[in-house]
C-alpha cells in the first residue's frame, strides 16, 4: 500500500497495477481496495489502476469530523498523484462520490458509473422530483436516523444489518453473514455507511447540476437488477450532456468483473 495525503492531512492508502493510461476505481459501501482487486487485475494489462481504501476504510485514516467535501478531497489527491488525464469509475455509492467529484470540478477525461442507487422521484427535471438519494429502503429520513443511532450506541452488528436488509438481503442470508468468517470484516466498516449515507442524501440531483458536467460518461446497469437501479441509471445517463447508457445482460448490481472490465476498456480507450 502507498499513501496520498488528502486536503486535510488524511492519509489516503492506495495501490497501482498495471502499465497505461490511469484509471481510478471508486468502490461503494463495503469496498476497500483489497475488495475492488479482481477488477484491477483485469484492468492492469491495458491501464494504470489505482485502487484506494476510502475514507475510514483499511489502512486509509478518518480524520473528524466526516464531510462529503472530504472524500471530494481525497479523491482530487488521488487524481493528482495519479497524472493527466485520469478515468474513473465509481461502483454503487461510489458512483454516487463520482458524480459529487465531477458536478465540483475534479479534472477527469471520462468517468463511468455502475448503478448509482438513487430512488427516482419524478424524474431529472430540477423540481420537486429529480434523484433523490438511497439504494431501495437504504434512503429517507427515518433510515438515516436509525443508521445514526445505531451507530451512535456502538450497535455495530445491528447497523450492518438494517444496511443489508434495508437494500433488500433476504433474513435468511443476512443469518448466515452473521455466522460467517466475513461478518467482522463487514462490522469493521459499519460507521462507514453513515458516509455512503450522506453522500446519497446530497440529491436531489437536478438536470441543471448534471448539465454542467461536461465529461464524457458511460452509465452502466445490470439487466437482472432492480427496476429502481435500472430506472437511475437511465435517467442519470439521459441528464449528463456526454453520456451513454449501457446494460449487461444477466448482471446485477453485484456485476461480475469479467463481464465488466471489457465494456470499461472500450470505453476508456476510446
């Protein structure tokens, strides 16, 4: 692992595969960089792929208190230290960090998302409606305060449960989470989904905001996924002036990466 320091002094850990032009992975709620590696490794052998651990996440730091500009900041350091002319993508949440990054400013060539979960709510039309934040039952006020309280009583098991029944994991499966190897690694990362929270409450996302990104973007949904992710991520490619819609038949939103790094490498070398 390398480090970058963020705006704030956050150290911000990082790892590079491959030769090429640079390509930054963003992750969503959960990832890490060790998490994001099987798509950098099929990456690496046409671009320079960093992979971070966000804010709050593996080896990165957690300076208080959390700010969606934070993470803004911390992935301008990463842009910087990578060169010119840097790709992005952003996965889930991250995808929502993405768009916050590009509708601030942040150089990029091109960027690509892979299901943003926002909620429509009548649309991308800068009025009551617009994008509106959340991954399914993960949005509004009253999973906000829970998540919030939770984690405030140090409730960290109880927090990644409301996360992962709120997007939709069946009890079943969120029983045998709990029992597995994996579940501390989960827990570790729980106060990080009040982040990935925030970042999502910053919509509505209005067409006005997206008109000014002017970056040339793909936005990419599986076509086994939810209707609500389909739905944003058309209407999110539809607001941004360069954008494209892709959808990869028989994927969800937990994409399989060998059917995601070609459709990223046409686009990224294009």
């Amino acid at each position: 692992m390398c480090m970058v320091n963020s705006g704030d002094a956050t150290p911000i850990a990082f790892r590079r595969t491959g030769e090429g032009p640079p390509v930054v992975l963003v992750g969503g709620a959960f990832s890490t960089a060790e998490s994001e590696a099987p798509l950098a490794k099929l990456l690496a052998p046409a671009f320079d792929v960093i992979t971070y651990d966000r804010r709050g996440r593996g080896a990165s730091g957690d300076t208080a208190p959390y700010a969606v500009e934070r993470e803004i900041e911390d992935l301008a350091a990463l842009l910087g230290m990578a060169g010119p002319d840097v790709s992005v993508l952003g996965m889930s949440s991250g995808a929502a960090l993405v768009l916050e990054a590009a509708a601030a400013g942040l150089p990029m060539a091109q960027f690509a998302l892979y299901e943003p979960p926002y909620v429509l709510g009548g649309g991308v039309d800068g009025g009551s409606g617009g994008i509106s934040g959340g991954a399914g039952a993960a949005s509004g006020p009253a999973y906000s305060e829970r998540l919030a309280g939770l984690l405030a009583r140090g409730l960290r098991d109880d927090a990644v449960e409301l996360f992962l029944r709120a997007v939709g994991t069946a009890g079943a499966t969120v029983g045998g989470l709990r029992r597995s190897p994996m579940w501390p690694d989960l827990t570790a990362l729980a106060h990080t989904l009040a982040y990935d929270d925030a970042v999502l409450r910053r919509g509505p996302l209005p067409a006005e905001r997206l008109s000014a990104v002017r970056v040339r973007a793909m936005v990419v949904d599986g076509g086994a996924s939810p209707r609500f992710l389909r739905d944003a991520a058309r209407a999110t490619a539809a607001a941004l002036p360069r954008g494209r819609h892709r959808t990869l038949t028989g994927q969800t939103h937990e994409v399989a990466p060998h059917v995601l790094a070609p459709v990223l490498e046409e686009f990224f070398a294009a």
